[in-house]
C-alpha cells in the first residue's frame, strides 16, 4: 500500500515518502505562490489561480493573500465565501466550507496530527482527518482549527480561539480550548 492510499483510509503514512504526494504538493505550492505574488488588482488572474488549486469552489468568494495549502483538491468552499490575510489550509483530507463563511485574518484549518509515540512521530508519520465548517459561520482572527472537527450553521468562533472538538450550530464559542459560551443572539 502506498503512502498516499495509507493517507486516504485515515492510517498513520509518511508524506515525505511518497513521490507522488511530493510532487501534488509541489504543484500546489506552486500555483501557491503564483497567486500570493500576483498583483492585487488582478482579481480575475487571482481567481483564475485559486480555481486550479482548489477542489471545488462557487461563483462568489475572495481570499485575500497570502494563502498557502498542502494539495488544494481537498478544499471544498461555498457560495460568498471571504478569508482575510494569511489563511492556511493543511488538507491533507478534506476540508469543507459551507455558504456565506467569513474567516478573519492568520487562521489555520490543519487536518495533519501527528502520534503521541514519540518512535512514531520521529520516523515522520502522521495521519488526517477531515474538517468541515457549516453555513453562515464567522470565523475571528488567529483562530485555529485542528483534525476531525465540524463546526456547525449559524455559528461564530471568536478570535483567538484553538477549536479542539466538534461545535454545534447557532452558538458562539471561543478560548483555547474553544467552548460554546452562549446561544447565538439574532437580535444583534
């Protein structure tokens, strides 16, 4: 079984032995950095490069620069979705984003984890699980969003927040660990 099939099943694999991973990330890095160095008022070129690196994505988003990713057909993104300045998406699996997402600036969405057996950890494994954000979701600044997580519709995260375990819809969560504190006020 290669290292890239071990990845795909959810099993502990070794993306720095696998040449075809390799070269999927250099592509993508790539493309990356095609986009981070394009000028800023070019928004249809921008567009046109975020299209060959995502998996999927509507008519109508924006992610500002830079964004970096590991493979980028592991990131699905919904209509009317906006990321401020320096997102990075390590979709190692899938990482799903609903409608009307709006994240802030310096947030991270990280599928990778690595073993807590330190034998493991050093021979480089690591394994996946896939993150899925549900519609109409704020995302503060410098939020980051670990393996396996699902964030529910109608929810906001506040700033600052390490989203550690699955969050519910129409709440507002935050900290480190992030903690649902409240029910969403559709009054405000």
């Amino acid at each position: 079984m290669t290292e890239k099939e071990k990845c795909e099943q959810g099993l502990l694999y070794n993306a720095n032995h696998d040449p075809e991973l390799i070269k999927e990330r250099e592509l993508c890095k790539n493309l990356c950095q095609e986009f981070n160095n394009t000028q800023y008022s070019s928004l249809e070129k921008r567009n046109e490069l975020l299209r060959k690196i995502l998996g999927s994505s509507k008519s109508n988003f924006l992610i500002e620069q830079p964004f970096w990713c590991d493979y980028g057909y592991n990131i699905e993104i919904g209509e009317n979705f906006y990321s401020n300045h320096n997102l990075v998406i390590l979709d190692g699996a899938k990482v799903r984003f609903g409608d009307n997402v709006f994240i802030g600036p310096n947030c991270g969405f990280y599928t990778a984890g690595h073993p807590e057996n330190v034998d493991l950890r050093n021979e480089g494994l690591e394994y996946v699980r896939p993150i899925s954000v549900g519609n109409n979701v704020w995302i503060g600044g410098n939020v980051v969003v670990l393996p396996g997580v699902s964030i529910g519709d109608n929810t906001i995260i506040g700033a600052g927040s390490v989203v550690t375990k699955d969050i519910p819809d129409n709440v507002v969560a935050v900290g480190s660990p992030c903690k649902v504190i409240r029910s969403v006020n559709n009054d405000r």
